[in-house]
C-alpha cells in the first residue's frame, strides 16, 4: 500500500499487479480506483483468485489485461502451459499477455503465436550478479533479439487470409504451367 501511495506521486500511466500481490484485495481495490490501465499477473493463482480480482476492475470500470506467467525463476520450459493464454481471454473476454520467466527466447517467442497483448521480460546488466530472477533476467542483447524475433514472428503470422502470394505465382507457372 505504502509502495503504490509513493508511485501515485508520479501520475503514471500504467500500473502493475505482481502475481504476489494478486490476492491483496485491499491494493487491487486501491490500484483499480486510480483507473489507469493495468497489468495484472496471475502467476501461482487460481482461476478462482483471478476472479476475484478482475471482479474488482470491472466493477470499478478499470482497464486492464491478464498477464499469464508462472512464478518460478527460472521457469522450466515444460511449466510455461502457454494454452492457458487462449484460455484465460476466453474466460476473462480481455487482453492476455504474458510474463516470462524462463532463461532463453523460445518460449516467449512461442506466446507471441498465441495473440499476446503484451510480453514482459525482466532485463539485467548481468546474468550472473546477485538476485533471485538474475537466471530469468535478459542482458541487453538478450533484449535486441527478443524484440528483433518477435518482429519477424509478428511478419510471419500474416492476417490469416489464404491467397496466393506474388513468388508463388511464378512457381505455379512453373510447376502447373498457368
């Protein structure tokens, strides 16, 4: 409460919800009263937990999103259940990003193919230094190529229409001979 009471001094424009945080209905009551849009994290929730909290947005008209994470640092592969993100937009009829927790690209590069609104990575100056998410933690190259390979799965997903593109158009020619 005394963390979100210093952070209010600075008008920002977002806020946060830790996964921690996620079942403190007295901060959820006070953040969603500020009615700035929010990142709520739902890592080691239960769906019935996370309705509590996004009852409290919504019946306070606050704009927010669902960010599914796991909270182990780092997150095995096998733990990251990215299904959950279809799941949880089904569910909760809101944006769903997700929060990453695992050493490596991959998996938050798998999130993106499942319509994310948003990806959260915690950056570093360095892997090794002290700290409990440091394993979990991008460098700064670590980041160039997260946002530079989300670009390109972004440019590969396309917009879903089926038609035949311009380079296959020479190939049919070739091929099928029209």
């Amino acid at each position: 409460i005394e963390s979100q009471k210093f952070l209010m001094k600075y008008n920002l424009k977002h806020n946060k919800i830790s996964s921690p945080m996620l079942t403190n209905i007295e901060l959820l009551e006070m953040i969603a009263d500020e009615s700035r849009h929010t990142f709520v994290s739902t890592g080691m929730s239960s769906l019935e937990e996370i309705d509590k909290a996004v009852d409290i947005f919504r019946k306070k008209n606050c704009s927010f999103e669902l960010m599914h994470c796991n909270s182990t640092y780092p997150m095995p592969t096998e733990e990251a259940n990215l299904r959950c993100i279809p799941m949880l937009r089904e569910r909760y009829q809101c944006d769903v990003g997700y929060s990453g927790h695992e050493a490596g690209l991959p998996v938050s590069l798998a999130a993106v193919v499942f319509g994310i609104s948003s990806l959260e990575r915690h950056i570093t100056l360095n892997r090794a230094m002290w700290g409990s998410d440091q394993a979990a933690s991008l460098e700064e190259r670590g980041l160039e190529l997260l946002v530079r390979d989300v670009k390109v799965v972004m440019q590969a997903l396309g917009d879903g229409r089926k038609v035949i593109c311009p380079g296959e158009l020479k190939k049919r020619k070739q091929l099928r001979g029209y």
